[in-house]
C-alpha cells in the first residue's frame, strides 16, 4: 500500500465556475423544455390533474429513491455520477423528440420520461453538492449556494417568455433540441475539469457495509446531530405549507387577472428570485448561518400572507417579488450550513437522507391543496358562504379567495414556525456547536477504496 498524507482543501473556484457555467445552462434548457411540454400536456388533455400526476412523477420518485442514490454517490467518482446523470437526461429528451418527430408522442411517455428524470436527479443533486464542498472552501460556500440557485431563478425568470416565443416558431421538437444542446454542453464542462475526490473511510480496507447500513448510515450521522436534525424539521414543516401554496399561484392570479396579467406577475416574482440569488453571491450570507435560514424564513411568512390580503394584483406582485427574493438566501445558509458541518466522504449518503426528509412533505401539501379549496375553502368563501362574515370580511369573498385564505394560513404558518424554531438554542448555536467537517483529499495511489487513513477512525466512530 502506497499512501501520501491527504491533501488540505484544494479550493477550486475556478474548476467550481466551470461547472456552476455548465449546470446554468442547462438549467435554462430544462426550463424551455418543461414549460413547452407542460403547454403540450395541457393543450391535449385539458386536464390540470394529468399536468399535476407529471409534477408528482417527477418529485417523487427522486425524493424517495434518493437514498439509494446517496449510498451509491458516496461509493462512486461524483464526476462521473455528474457526466452520466447529464447524458441520461439527454437521452431521454433524444427519446422525445424522436417520438414528436414520429407524431407517436403520448402523455404516459412523458409519465415515464418524468420518473426517469427524477431517478437521475436524485444522483444529480448530491453528487454535486457534494463536489462543490471539494472545490468550495468553507468561507465561500454562502456564495457558491447563491450562485448555484441563480440557474433555478433565471430559469424561472427567462424559460416562460423565451419558450411561449421559441413554441410559436420551432415548435416542441425545436425547444428540445436546444435542451439537448444545452446538456452537451454542461457534460462538456465536465469532461474538461476535474474534481477532487475525498478520504473515504471505513472500519476495514477488505469489507464494505452493505448498501442498507450505507443508507442508515445517513439518518444515524444526522440524529447524532441534534441541530441538525431540528433544521431538518423546521424545513420539513415549511415545506409542507410551501406545497400547498405551489399548485395554488395560477389560480389566485387568474381570478383576479387575465392570463397576461399573471405572466406578468410571474415574471416579477422571478425577478425577486433573480435579485435574491445575486444578493447571496455577492455577501455569502450572515456568519451564523443559521440565521440565514430562520430569519428568511420569517420574513418567507410575512410576504406570503399577502398573496392573499386582497385581491389585487399588484399587491400579489409586490408580495411575490419580495417572498421569492428571501427562498434563494434561505436555500444558500442551509446548504452552505450542511456542507460545513458534513464530512465530504458522507454527503452523498447524508444529503440524499436530508432530501428525503426535508421534502417527502412538499407532494403532500399538492395533493391536499386542490381538493382544499375546490370542496371547501372556495365554497366557504362565496358570498353567504360559512367564511363569508368572518375571514371573508378581511379579504373579500368570491372568486379565488379559497386560494387567498390558503396563502394566508399558510403566511401565518410559517412565520408562526420560523420564531418558534428560533427559540431553540440548540437550532440557533448549531453553527458552534458543531465542529466543522474537515476536507481531506485523496492522494493516494493503489489504496483499496475503503482504507482507512490518518486520523480517519475517530471520525467514523463519531459519525455513528
């Protein structure tokens, strides 16, 4: 065995830029292609629940695989995992456009492309995450997580306006073209760099646990860390009142507006997104974290409310542009506050677990939320409804205030969650009461995947 010491942290902003570059811009294309297919969808079927059963077969399955998928990152070249995870998803979009070309393409294809997508996405994510913490160091992993949301916020900003354009004049067949280009072009990005890979420890160089205990291995290092565990819930319970709200946008906007009125709005919401991200790139984010998240999170509340005080559309807009501003921050200090506080050679297993966790809520809110208002919320909120009197006089009755009175629920909710989880002490002194993880590169030539190195075994015993 031929083993060198491992490395300090490399700090390869440089190598992080290209790929940051290369992920942007496929995002953009991802965006063009999904809101062309959502147009495609709709205009067959007429259905909003076939377009709602695509969203979920794209979420779910990659929040409830992901620890499969987390286990295997950690064992895997995350490059590698990264160069595959693009080339499977633009294989799949190949698949696509052949099927359109062929005029065979069919609304159950896209159910399968969506579960597909997500199985890859579910290796995509932490395998990511988990090479932006080798690339990144600590004081700058704010930064990176600011400027890895503004590929979500420009896409979000950009993918509507330049796909309703690009659907009139090429067509589907022509959108997903250019996401396939998009997808050559970040795998590009990343067979021209490197990524450093880290210590991976082990309890024997000859034996691997198996791929359940790795999975397990990811719950067990989070519950030894109770601040973390509480983070994790608190983004649990936000994300459930964040996917009742999800589905519910387009409706407040369209009862109280035309359909241009609510691009508008969208388009100003992304804006908010767009300054949120480029806000968190240039500062990085408080110096406890974790203040980052709770106090967005307040802040998250108190603009959501006012989606639905009345029904007006600037005030939805002006609410809109101020909550999507805090989501990019929010996102950043707790992903930044995670890659601090995880050992590089666990991410892949931990985050995955994290994933789980932090979203299984989200589909749960969807799900609810449509027969919420539909059956309930709406009918109460009619003139003589059983709200009529009494929240109705607040916010108005009629039309699109069943999906108000959600937003406001769901406004005080939060609000109401973020100052509660601030007053645990154990939440609030995680930045210091975790001791950050250390990053140590591998150097080694000939070392069986899992020997263990210098000063390895205390962490593992830890860990667990």
């Amino acid at each position: 065995m031929n083993t060198k010491n491992p490395a300090s942290h490399p700090g390869n902003l440089r190598t992080f830029t290209i790929i940051w570059f290369g992920q942007l811009i496929s995002a953009l294309g991802s965006g063009l292609s999904g809101f062309a297919l959502g147009v495609w969808i709709y205009e067959r079927t007429g259905s909003a629940t076939m377009f709602a059963l695509v969203v979920l077969s794209f979420e779910v399955p990659g929040i409830f695989f992901s620890p499969v998928a987390g286990a295997l990152v950690d064992r895997w070249n995350r490059r590698t995992i990264l160069i595959l995870c693009d080339s499977a998803a633009a294989i799949i979009m190949l698949g696509v456009l052949l099927l359109e070309l062929n005029n065979s393409l069919e609304v159950w294809h896209l159910l399968v492309v969506a579960f597909i997508g997500a199985i890859a996405g579910a290796f995509q994510w932490p395998a990511f995450s988990a090479a932006t913490t080798m690339l990144v160091p600590k004081e700058h992993l704010g930064r990176a997580g600011g400027m890895t949301q503004i590929g979500e916020a420009i896409s979000r900003l950009l993918s509507p306006v330049l796909a309703g354009a690009l659907f009139l004049s090429v067509g589907l067949s022509g959108i997903i073209l250019i996401d396939l280009v998009t997808f050559v072009i970040a795998a590009t990005s990343l067979l021209v760099i490197s990524i450093p890979e880290p210590v991976r420890a082990a309890s024997s160089p000859s034996v691997k646990p198996s791929l359940w205990k790795e999975i397990r291995f990811g719950w067990d290092y989070i519950l030894a860390r109770r601040g973390l565990l509480l983070l994790l819930l608190y983004i649990a319970v936000i994300n459930l009142w964040f996917g009742f709200i999800n589905p519910l946008f387009t409706p407040l906007l369209l009862e109280i507006g035309s359909p241009q009125d609510a691009g508008l709005v969208f388009t100003v919401m992304g804006v908010g997104s767009v300054a949120g991200t480029l806000i968190m790139s240039a500062w990085g984010g408080p110096k406890r974290r974790v203040y980052g998240v709770l106090l967005s999170g307040i802040w998250a509340g108190i603009t959501l409310a006012f989606h639905g005080v009345a029904p007006n559309l600037w005030v939805v807009a002006a609410a809109g542009l101020f909550f999507q501003m805090s989501m990019p921050i929010m996102a950043a200090c707790s992903q930044a506050l995670w890659q601090t506080k995880t050992a590089p050679d666990v991410q892949g297993r931990v985050f995955s677990m994290r994933r789980l966790i932090a979203q299984f809520t989200a589909p749960l809110g969807t799900l609810i939320a449509g027969p919420l208002v539909d059956q309930w919320l709406q009918p109460a909120m009619e003139p003589g409804g059983a709200l009529a009197n009494s929240l109705g006089s607040v916010i108005g009755v009629g039309g699109g205030r069943g999906a108000a009175a959600v937003f406001l629920f769901a406004g005080a909710f939060v609000f109401l969650a973020s100052i509660a989880f601030l007053g645990s002490s154990r939440l609030r002194n995680v930045d210091t009461e975790i001791p950050d993880a250390e990053v140590k590169v591998r150097q080694d030539v000939g070392v069986s995947e899992g020997a263990p190195l210098a000063g390895e075994s205390s962490e593992v015993a830890e860990a667990t």
